[in-house]
C-alpha cells in the first residue's frame, strides 16, 4: 500500500470511528459510551461458552450429516471457500443433533479452493455447486429453489451451532402463530454477545442489540420482536420465502438483504422475532472482512441507501437515529399489548405446580400476542430460570427499586396480573394508584383463607386466622377487575360472597403424553409434592403413620417415592425402608415412566392438585382423597380411586397396584380426564376471555 492510499485508508478509518462515537454518545450517553469502549476491548467474557468451538485445523475425514426423505427444515449454508469454517460448521451440526428432522443444503458459491471436491464427500450433505459467483444474496435463493423442507433456515459458514439450537427456533412457530422469521442470539468466539435481534433506525441505519455485553444480561435473554435478525442464522417459512420473493436481488452480493427480508414479512402481517435459546457462535467478518472500504463490505453504505428508498413509508414509523437504545427497544417490544406480572420468587416447574401452571399461562398469553413481563418479589433473578421463561418470551426485571421501577413503567402495560395472595395484598395498592387505568387481574391461585381453615379443622386450631384472611382476600378480589380461580368449588364460594365480582375459572395446565410403560414393567408407589405447602407435610406423615403400616403385609418391598423439597426434620422423621425421599428433581418422567400407582393423600388443602393432574397427564393411576380430587370431575373407579380412612386408602392402593384391568381403566380415564378439563385449549380460551382477543398487526408500505 502506497503512503497516499494509506493516508487515504487511515483518513477514513478515523472517519467511521468518529461516526461511530458520535452515534454511541447520542443513543448511549457518554457513560454508556465509556461501558461500550471497554467491553469491545475486553478480551474474555466471564461467562463460559456453551460449548467448546470446533478447530479450524482438523485433517479431514469423511462423515456423515443428519437427513431424511421429508425433512421439516432445510438448512442452507452458502460458501465461497473458506473450507476449514465450513467444515467446523457442519461437524458442529452433527455434534448437536436435533429433534427437528432436517437436511443440510451447501451451496459452493464458485469456491476458488477445493470446497466442492472435499465437501461431495460428506455423506447426507445436499450439494449445489454455481458454476458463477452469485454472492450471499443470490447463493442463498439458489440453495432455497432446491430445498425440500417446509422451514427454510439460512446459516454463515462462519459458524457453530449449540445444542438446541434449531429446535428452539422452530418452536417459535408453533408458540407465536403470526411468527414470520426467527434468529438466534449470535456470540462471540470469546463468549460474548454478538447481537440479539437489532433495531433500524428512521434512516435506514441499523443497530445490533448487546453487542459486547454478557450473554445473560435479562435485556437480552428473552425471546421477543425486534426490526430484523442476521442472515447468519435466520429461520423462515418456506412458503413465505417465496411468496415474498425470496432475498431481494438489488441488494446482491450482500448486506440488507436480511433486514429487506424482516420488513417483507412485517408488510405481510407477521413478526421477526429473535429467540436466545438458539445459539450459533459466529465470527463475525471471517469470511466478507470488517473493512466497510473493501471487499463485500463495501456494499454495506450502498445497500443501506437502497433500503432506504424502498422501505421510506414503513421507515417514518421507525424512531429516529439519536434517540437511545433503552428507548427504541422498548418501542420494538411494546408493538403488542403488554402484560406485567408479579409473582412472589420466579416459577420453577420442578418446584410446584403452581410454577408449572403459570408458566403455562405466561406462553398462552404470548400466543395470544401479549408481549409478557415479570417481576419477582423477592428481587432474585437466577438466570438459568430466567432463560427458561425467556425461551417461551417471558422478559424478567429485578429492579432495585421496584416501586420506582414501577411508577416509571406502569404505563407502558395493558394489564396486570398478581399471583397469589400474599402478592396481591402487597402490590394491589400501588398498582391501582400508579396505573388508575390498568386492568388488575388477581390470580389466586388456591384460596388462601379456605386453605387455612381446613387445616386447622384437621389440626383442632382456632379458625381466627383463616377468618381474618378470608376477609383480606374477598377485599382484594373486589378491588380487582377479574380474579382467577383454579377450583369450580371455590368459584362458587366466592360468586355466594362477591355477587358483583367479576371471576373466571383457569385451571390447572398439562400437556397429555401416552404411557410410556405397561402394568408389568412399573413397581413402586410415588408421591409429588414439596414439603414447604404444608398439606404435602402432613399428607406424607399421615400416609408414612396411618397407611404405610397396612401395606407392609400386603405389598412387601414396595417403596413410596416423595418427590420434593423437604427439611432437614421431616427426613428424619420419615427415614425408613419403606420411604425414599429423592428431594426435588429437574424431571419427573423417570418415576411417572416407572412407579405403578401416585397417591395423594391429602387431608386439606384448596384449589386443583397438581400431583394429580401430573401423573394423570402421563397415564399413571391416582389413589386419592375426596379434598383431594375436589373439583377436578374425577368418578371413583373409572379415573381414580378415592379413600379418606387409612384402612379403605390402603384397600385402593393395592387394589390399584395389583388388578391390572383396573390399572388400565384408571390411566386411561385420568388421560382422558386431563384432555376433558386442563388441557391448554380450555385454558387459552379463559385467558382470551380475561385479556381480549387476538391484537390485529398491522402491514407496511413498501415504496
């Protein structure tokens, strides 16, 4: 390089970065500017990777690639040499595997080295090769011509995939019925964040969210709608592709294309949505450069005009370049009504199953087109927790200042949903005095005050407290706009004491599944539930004194299983042969798969019993109580067997556990039942009735 050409260069070098800077400070603030200058410097990201990257230097081997006849998704990777990325690639394909079915579509892109040669030696792999160099645009509509799968999904060569990485987006489908395009968070070979979805500005400039900030900043870690998502992994209907007419040609070779596709699908009525549980390592500039005056890169400025011209009607709803990220981001994820809630921890569905049916109901109202927030009383963020609700579109703030946090926001949110008693008695007040016009909706989730009263029935207490409860909450229900109730029984306890409240029923959620194993190959009884819900405690120490005893004779050797949190005194108190006490567990298949009969032998409690519709969802007999199986349309004998006295308990469990034709009646019926009453259909329609219908989306205009 001449000392003219490379003033030139360093001239223009100082040119981009003094845009850059004067962008990052007017979006960003100068202390924000200063936090961006030190993570693009930072060389390791504290996170470790997912996994370990692939080598670039491995000798070649022949191997084989998933593919079958009728593949659900077409992978296509366009090359133009670059061999040793496009073989880390595809082994990081292979490694990973995948529940989707799919094939993998290379398009050798004129390769000036031996890609196609080495690469027709892979087995499974679908090869096009172009006689003429097409560039990413054109490589990419040709791999889509010759694809065979119902989903399309554009992947660089440039990358590594992680495990899940392509089932969670085609889920995205299927939970977000108007879903048009899905991206993957893409990182950094150093492990940190790349891009998660981006923003465009009223300009046709563009914006790539977290770029440098850790993988598990809650920003950034929750599936959601954004302007547009890389064409480094971007998933997309088929039949869309080429209704739209594929990536736009004007752009070609490159750059824009990507973000000329989102704003297709949105002018058709349908969503881009980035979804962080899908991961690609991608580095960035390994096969078109980082140098915006040379190579394919140069495109990038030329193509941004071209947009410009052609989506200018659609661009004037876009904000402006100066305003702040914080701020446009909020307006790319406030597109659809939004919903706040306040729950006391983060749901866990390996903890109870009112974690299990809220996080139910929270992907329902995504569906629905609910743009869902929520907000842990007790201020703790566990990311792995957090991710899994980000994964069904679930944002999670923790605040330091909640009601501070609250005043600000509250605004921004159609509605507000507080779950359970203890919450509401809390966050009602402010809520309804922030937000006048909000709609409050109190999901009780059991009655509070019916629970306590039964409890101390059976333990002889006085009633006082549950009257004084029972007080607070009927006053928190009528302050409410609608409440939610999981129990027929305790909807009409209510309806006889609020006439004028407006209520609706929302059960237990559960997804059938048919039994995996027969009669002959299960043994054992089990028991689900955590000992910090005290009907749990008590139920498992009157079925260990009162039961347990009965069985001994008649079942010898068999175990009950207590699946659940339990303190330190209650092992103690039940350590036994007959007993085996695992503590919670992250899946609970192994003992529906394995365990002959599930009892709950509850003495009190409210609401809809999780256990019971748990096991019944997987076609595994129940022995119950009546307050039990309250409200849950059970028939003693044909979906479950009901028993208050230890002698007639103990008579319905081996009964159960050794009368196989009964056995078989009994998981059928429960099957059957769970379809009937808490399947995710009856629970959608409530929450369409509680929310409203189904937001419209508006198109775009294209100029």
């Amino acid at each position: 390089m001449s000392n003219n050409h490379a003033a030139v260069w360093r001239w223009r070098r100082l040119q981009a970065l003094l845009r850059r800077l004067h962008g990052s400070l007017s979006q960003r603030g100068w202390r924000g500017t200063l936090r961006r200058i030190v993570q693009e410097f930072r060389p390791n990201s504290s996170r470790a990777l997912p996994i370990a990257l692939l080598p670039l230097d491995w000798a070649f081997e022949p191997f084989s690639l998933p593919t079958v006849a009728v593949p659900e998704v077409s992978v296509i990777i366009p090359v133009h040499g670059q061999l040793p990325y496009t073989l880390a690639c595809l082994r990081s394909i292979t490694a990973c595997g995948a529940d989707t079915a799919l094939e993998v579509i290379v398009v050798d892109d004129a390769s000036p080295d031996a890609s196609a040669a080495t690469l027709a030696r892979i087995d499974g792999l679908r090869l096009l090769t172009l006689p003429h160099n097409l560039g990413f645009v054109g490589a990419c509509n040709a791999g889509a011509g010759m694809a065979r799968g119902r989903y399309l999904l554009f992947l660089n060569n440039d990358t590594q995939v992680v495990p899940g990485w392509l089932d969670a987006l085609r889920a995205c489908f299927d939970d977000v019925p108007d879903c048009g395009i899905a991206g993957a968070r893409l990182l950094y070979p150093d492990g940190r964040l790349q891009e998660c979805g981006a923003l465009v500005f009223a300009d046709g400039s563009a914006w790539n969210c977290g770029r440098f900030e850790e993988p598990s900043d809650l920003r950034y870690l929750y599936r959601r709608e954004c302007d547009y998502v890389s064409g480094a992994a971007l998933m997309i209907p088929a039949a869309l592709f080429r209704e739209i007419g594929g990536f736009d040609a004007r752009y070609a070779p490159a750059y824009y294309e990507d973000t000329d596709l989102a704003f297709a699908v949105r002018a058709a009525g349908r969503r881009a949505l980035v979804q962080p549980a899908s991961t690609v390592i991608h580095r960035e500039g390994a096969t078109a450069g980082t140098d915006p005056e040379r190579g394919v890169k140069r495109h990038q400025a030329v193509n941004c005009e071209r947009f410009a011209v052609k989506w200018a009607a659609a661009l004037r709803a876009q904000p402006e370049p100066g305003v702040p990220v914080e701020r446009a981001l909020r307006r790319a994820d406030r597109r659809s009504p939004a919903l706040l809630v306040i729950e006391s921890t983060l749901p866990d569905a390996t903890r109870d199953s009112g974690s299990v049916r809220l996080i139910e109901m929270l992907r329902l109202a995504g569906s629905l087109g609910w743009s869902v927030t929520l907000l842990p009383d007790d201020g703790r963020a566990d990311v792995v927790l957090a991710a899994r609700l980000g994964a069904a579109g679930v944002a999670v703030v923790t605040p330091r200042a909640p009601r501070a946090w609250l005043r600000e926001h509250a605004r921004d949110y159609a509605a507000v949903l507080l779950s359970r008693y203890a919450v509401a008695s809390v966050w009602l007040p402010p809520v309804r005095a922030l937000a006048p016009g909000i709609r409050i909706i109190f999901d009780t989730v059991d009655l509070h005050h019916l629970r306590e009263a039964r409890a101390a029935a059976v333990s002889g207490a006085s009633g006082k407290r549950a009257a004084a409860s029972r007080r607070r909450e009927l006053d928190l229900i009528a302050a409410s706009d609608c409440t939610l109730l999981t129990s027929s029984v305790e909807l009409d306890l209510v309806r006889q004491a609020l006439p004028a409240a407006k209520l609706q029923l929302l059960a237990n959620i559960h997804h059938v599944r048919e039994p995996r194993h027969g009669f002959a190959e299960r043994r054992d009884l089990l028991f689900i539930g955590g000992f910090q819900h005290p009907p749990n405690a008590d139920a498992v120490r009157w079925f260990a004194e009162a039961v347990l005893p009965l069985l001994r004779e008649r079942l010898p050797g068999v175990l009950l299983h207590v699946i659940g949190t339990a303190d330190a005194h209650s092992r103690r108190a039940l350590a036994c042969n007959d007993i085996v006490m695992h503590g919670r567990v992250d899946d609970l298949d192994p003992w529906l798969d394995r365990c002959r009969v599930s009892v709950a032998p509850l003495r009190f409690g409210a609401g809809v019993k999780g256990k019971i519709n748990t096991a019944m969802s997987r076609g595994l007999p129940v022995v119950a109580t009546t307050v039990a199986a309250e409200a849950m349309g059970l028939s003693d004998g044909d979906d479950v067997l009901l028993a208050d006295a230890p002698d007639a308990f103990a008579d319905a469990v081996i009964r159960a556990y050794t009368d196989e034709t009964l056995w078989l009646r009994l998981s059928r019926g429960g099957l059957d039942n769970v379809r009937r009453h808490f399947s995710p259909q009856r629970a959608r329609d409530a929450l369409l009735h509680v929310l409203g219908g189904v937001p419209d989306r508006a198109g775009m205009t294209v100029s």
